[in-house]
C-alpha cells in the first residue's frame, strides 16, 4: 500500500494533583466568535454553541434565512462554512439530528488509502525548471527576472535605495514590531505548521540571495538601542549587502535594476531534489532510485555540520530540517514500494515516479490545506487547467514582502512533544535552534513535527519575538541581526513601491487615512509618526499592519498577492499534477494529507486530520444534584428533566500551575474553554469548592465534553 495513514482517535486520560493558581493572562477570541456569517468551527452544526444539535439550531438557521434584519451575532448559522447561509446548512443539521446529536468524529485515518501510483510519464520535468512553457522555454526556471506588479520606486528611478527620507529600518522595528511579555496567539487557531510550511514551501519558490562581497548597505542603528548600541556610541549597524541585479539591467531611469531568481519558480519540490543537475547528482545514491539519508533517516551532512539537501538554507533551524527530512523520507519509502511492484524498473525510473509523486503531493498540500488556512476557503480561483499565457515567475513584491509574514508568526520557543502531547523533552529556545542539525541526532524529527502540530502560533501581525529581531544567527556584535529590519531594508534594496503605490498596482484603491489600514489606535499614531503620510509607508509594514479579512488569517492587500503569486504558479505550470495525473490519481493524492504522511514516515501517531490548524474545546455542565436520581449518571438522564446551575465560576489551569482561562456557567449550567494554546495536561476546577478534573489534551483537534461538576445547590 503507498499511501496508507495510522492516525487514530485517542481518549483523554484523567487524574487529580494538586496545582497552584496564577493570575489570568488575556486571550483573544477565535475570528469565528465574532461578525456576520459565523461558522462553529468546533461543532459546525451546533448553531447556537449550547454543546448540543437539536431543532432548535435547524430552526435558527432557517429563521436567519428568511430574515432580512437577521445578523449572525449570537449564532453559527454558516454551518458548512461556504461563506453563505442556504437550506444546505439547515439540512446538514437536520442530518445531524436524525443520526442522533453524536459530536462528530473523523474517521478519514481509519482506514488505508488505495492509492494508484503513476506510470513513468512521457515527459519528466526538468530539474532547472526550463522547458515548461512552450512558448518561451525559460518562464519559471533558474535565473529569471522577478516580476513587478507595481512600478520600481528606487531613490534615483535607476538603482539606490529606496525610501530614503524615511527612519532607519531599526527604528521602525524597534517602535512597531518590538514584542511585550506576552505572546498574541493566532486568532483562527492556527498551528505552528503554518510558518513551518510556509517556509518549506517558500524554499521552493524562490531565492534571491545577497551577495557576501556586493555594496554594503548596511542598517543604522539608533543611538543607545538596548540590543545593538547598549553604549551609546552612536555608531553601530547592523550588517547587510545588496541582492545581486541582473544583467542588463539598472542602466536608466527607462531600465531600472532588477533581481532575479536562484531556483525554479514552481513548486516542483526543489527544495527537496535542487534546481540544477549538480545538486540533483550529489543528492542521489543512483540506486534503486533512492535519495541520500543516513543510516537513522536524517538527512546526510557536510564537514561544516550543514545537512545536504536540495536548498542551502536547509539547515536554517531545526524545524525546517525535519520537514526536509519528512520528505527524503517520504521519496525513498516510495521509491522502495515502486521497486518492489516492478522489479525490473531502472534507477531513473523509480526516481522519476517517486518525484512526481513527492512534487504532487507537495502541491496537493499547499493548495487544499496550507493555503485555505491562511487565506480563506474562497481567496482563490477554482483550477481550469494548464494557461501557457501565464507567466509563473515570482512577484518581487510576494518574495520580498508579502510571503515574508511567516517572521511574524513564529514562537520564542522549539519544543518536542510525545504522542500523548505532554513534553517530551525540555523546550528550547528558538535563537538556539538556527543552523543546529546537528541536535536531530539526538531528538530525532518526531517529536518536532508532533510540536508544530500542537501548538498555536503567534498572530499574522507586526510584532515579531526577540530571537528574531534580535538574536538572529547569534547575539547582537557576533552575528546576530534583526530579520524585521531587513526585511524592510530588503524592500528597499528591491525598490518596492510603497504599500499605497502597491494597493493601486494590485486593483485595489488607495487609502487616504491611517485607520483604513488598521483599526488599532495605537498602531495608527505610531504609522503616523514613523511615516507622516499613507503615502510612504513600507510595503512590509503596511501588509503586517492591515486588518485581517474574514475567514482569513492576512489583510486585503497580503491576501491578493499571495493569491495571485500562487495562481500563477498553479496556472502556468504545465506538470502541476491536476494537468498531468489521472482524476483516480489525483484522488488518490488529495486524500493523503500532511498528517498521513508525518505519520507514514514517522512513529507519530493521533495527529488532528488538518495539521495547520490547533483549535482544543473543553465543555461541561454545572449540574443541580437532586435533578439526578440516586445511582445514575448524568447521561442518563433525559437532558429535560436535569437542572444546569448558572453563574458557577471554573477554572483551567495548566500543568505548570498557571490559570490559562475562567469563565461563568451560562443560565443552562454549560460552560466551556476553547483558549488552549498547546496540548498536554490540563485541570479544570470549580472554583467555589475546589473540585477538579484532570484532563489530558493529546491532539490538536480535541473535543472534550462531559466535564461535568454536580452540587448541591
């Protein structure tokens, strides 16, 4: 069997231990707890969130139908969360109903997938992504231009700087993107494979290296910041050189400077496999179709302690790594199956096969998971078919800025996690984990994939954590930088229009105040006092400061771009495997998600369905004693005849003793808990006696119910 998954549901374990309590941190609310249109992301057909499905949510959704005044402030009623209200969602909750209200339970793991593997195709696709197009052979492959939607804004319209009449890229960092003690959790759910992909996925797409010996232009440093110039001396930057421009160009005002890029623009897996014939050669072992992997499935090293792999920045932190290593993994498994199936298949055959299949997985991924969860089910066109008039080539605007949003969203922290979702080992801090592959040999993948599972990242937003800002590839005077500011810095090395000029190029209109960008006061004054006008705002900056869109984790602006950037991508590439795989096959591919094959590579097992996203739900009732007979469990009894108690205040209370979240029991004795930010061992506890119960979180995809306290009165 070639795809095949082992994930299975696992029940929570519980027990009582004496724990400390803390005062309460704040918490934002999940996007889908507030505006129009709302989906119950927990339990889709339970419209009124009560913790059951019954007529009463049939007929809300029915009653909102067929009120035009009707807003969805209290209730769920998108129920298939289509973006729309129809008698699609009232007759999924009557479906729900007459099954009998059985909260929901995913069994798409259960059993294996049947899955046809493609025949040697006519055509393989080329390593350096050259001869894709028909047309014009070169579109997509090794050395191309990055393409423009908005006009180069370089400070002489040839090849310097742009932005100079505005503040020092740290200093825009420091006043915007400086993080407080507390972390902002992404408001959707999100998991911490969002930027784990995000970056596997964008080593795919594009690389614009610096040049180590090109022109320096270096970032200034405030005088006295607390990280850079701690003395005071008024001297110091931070280090950076200019990306190379290519040839031919920056010559005019006609002829700006433009940047190319290193590898194939699309998502072929270069990541994997390399963008030229050199490195697909150095990767392979020539036998069986087999890539290079160690003895204990890592990835091979060089003399400097960096592992081997199809892109340079492979070894950049210890989470790319093992999601590099997931799929060399995932090449040789295939490549065994195919020999086994056809014995008589040649070195180059096995590759050929077992590569398209990992480069159509890899799409399959992007497409129908990783991007629905950052950008929306609906932000992107349904796919009509290969377009040779589609040039597939990288926006220097979705390169340098827009898909750069992924440095937002990282945590402080690299943690391991076992199956059951407790720690399995102490977590580290994530300025030690860049350029240290080395440590795989001790920790192995597994127990770092289970981590990006079961965890919630920060916000898509400006703030960005400390070993990214300030120690980046070391402390500050010996390496370290601060990726914030040079991103900034790099927009303005590429002579990126600015974030207005970008808005227009892009068919929206322009924005004439600061709160058009953002509803947050706050960060208005501050766009205000860096920038003075909408008109001069970095086109980094603008993104990560916009209001996110409904349903989405990015702001309208972020959206189109990466929309557009992988449209493109998809459209004008002819081996994308919807054009060149059979619908059976193509079937076959779509039903084996990231969690199947984490789980089929790995001794990982009990994944959520969809690894993108961590969304954990704990409920119960307050229960009136006498409302239940002597000897009988609440369950049995018909939910009429039991009496909630309302206003009972609980707690949740983590492992260490923190209190994470409290609330009220509601006029029915309900109440819940949706603010977990990771897995592992929780308490709930009544706090006007002290009871509690001990829950385990094993997965991120928990629905806990039946947490419920009986008292007296």
């Amino acid at each position: 069997m070639l795809f095949w998954s082992k994930r299975t549901r696992k029940h929570p374990g519980r027990k009582r231990r004496r724990l400390r309590s803390e005062q309460l941190e704040s918490r934002q609310l999940l996007a889908a707890d507030f505006g129009g249109y709302r989906h119950n992301i927990y339990d889709a057909e339970d419209v009124n969130d009560d913790g059951r499905v019954s007529a009463i949510d049939a007929l809300l959704v029915i009653n909102a139908m067929t009120s035009e005044t009707s807003r969805d402030e209290n209730v769920f009623t998108d129920v298939n969360g289509d973006g729309r209200r129809s008698a699609l969602d009232a007759l999924r909750v009557i479906n729900r109903i007459e099954r009998g209200d059985v909260f929901p339970i995913d069994t798409s793991g259960d059993e294996d997938l049947n899955t046809l593997l493609p025949e040697m195709p006519s055509e393989v696709r080329s390593i350096d992504g050259s001869g894709n197009n028909p047309n014009d052979h070169l579109w997509g492959s090794v050395g191309q231009r990055l393409i423009r939607m908005a006009p180069a804004a370089y400070g002489d319209g040839i090849s310097t700087l742009a932005g100079a009449n505005r503040p020092s890229a740290r200093e825009v960092s420091n006043v915007l993107s400086a993080m407080n003690t507390s972390q902002v959790l992404n408001d959707r759910g999100l998991s911490a494979f969002v930027y784990v992909w995000g970056q596997f996925i964008d080593h795919d797409l594009g690389l614009t290296e610096s040049d180590e010996h090109g022109e320096a232009i270096d970032i200034s440093v405030p005088e006295g910041d607390l990280w850079f110039d701690p003395m005071g001396s008024g001297e110091a930057v931070i280090p950076m050189t200019r990306t190379p421009i290519a040839d031919g160009t920056g010559t005019s005002v006609g002829n700006p400077a433009q940047q190319f890029n290193q590898i194939t623009a699309f998502i072929d897996g270069s990541m994997v496999y390399g963008s030229d014939a050199a490195t697909a050669e150095r990767l392979r072992t020539f036998a069986g179709g087999r890539l290079a992997i160690s003895d204990n499935g890592l990835l091979p090293m060089d003399e400097s302690g960096m592992v081997i792999a199809g892109d340079v920045r492979a070894s950049e932190n210890v989470g790319l790594t093992a999601i590099q290593t997931l799929f060399v993994r995932e090449h040789n498994r295939l490549a065994d199956e195919i020999f086994a199936a056809d014995p008589e298949a040649t070195d180059e055959e096995i590759y050929q096969r077992a590569r398209l299949v990992v480069a159509s997985l890899i799409q399959s991924i992007t497409y129908n998971e990783f991007l629905p969860a950052l950008l929306g089910q609906r932000a992107m066109d349904s796919y009509r078919g290969y377009d040779a008039s589609v040039n597939p080539g990288i926006a220097n605007e979705f390169s340098t800025a827009a898909f750069r949003l992924g440095h937002s969203t990282l945590r402080d922290e690299v943690g391991f996690m076992s199956n059951d979702g407790r720690e399995s080992k102490d977590e580290m801090e994530l300025k030690d984990a860049f350029f240290h592959a080395s440590m795989l040999e001790e920790t192995g993948i597994d127990s770092l994939l289970k981590f990006d599972a079961s965890v919630q990242a920060q916000e898509i937003d400006l703030a960005v954590v400390d070993s990214l800002r300030n120690f980046l590839f070391g402390p500050p005077g010996a390496g370290g930088l601060d990726l914030v500011a040079m991103n900034i810095q790099r927009g303005r090395d590429h002579g990126l229009s600015d974030y207005n000029t970008t808005r227009q190029a892009y068919g929206l209109d322009r924005v004439e105040t600061f709160d058009q960008i953002t509803g947050d006061v706050e960060l208005q004054q501050k766009l205000a006092s860096l920038y003075g006008t909408v008109d001069n705002i970095d086109l980094w900056v603008g993104l990560m400061a916009e209001d996110h869109q409904h349903d989405a984790s990015v702001g309208e602006l972020t959206g189109l771009i990466i929309a557009d950037q992988f449209q493109r991508t998809r459209d004008g590439d002819r081996f994308f495997y919807k054009n060149v795989l059979t619908d059976s096959e193509v079937e076959s591919i779509e039903r084996s998600t990231l969690a199947d094959l984490i789980e089929r590579n790995t001794s990982v097992d009990g994944l959520q369905e969809n690894v993108f996203f961590m969304q954990v739900e704990l409920r119960g009732r307050v229960i009136l004693a006498s409302s239940i007979p002597p000897n009988t469990m609440p369950s049995e009894v018909r939910e009429e005849e039991i009496r909630g108690v309302s206003g009972m205040a609980i707690e949740l209370i983590d492992a260490s003793g923190k209190l994470v979240d409290s609330t009220v029991s509601d006029q029915h004795g309900n109440y819940r808990f949706r603010a977990l930010s990771e897995t592992g061992d929780y308490q709930v506890r009544l706090s006007e006696s002290g009871e509690a119960m001990d829950v385990l979180v094993a997965h991120g995809a928990e629905r806990i119910r039946g947490l419920d306290f009986i008292v007296l009165a």
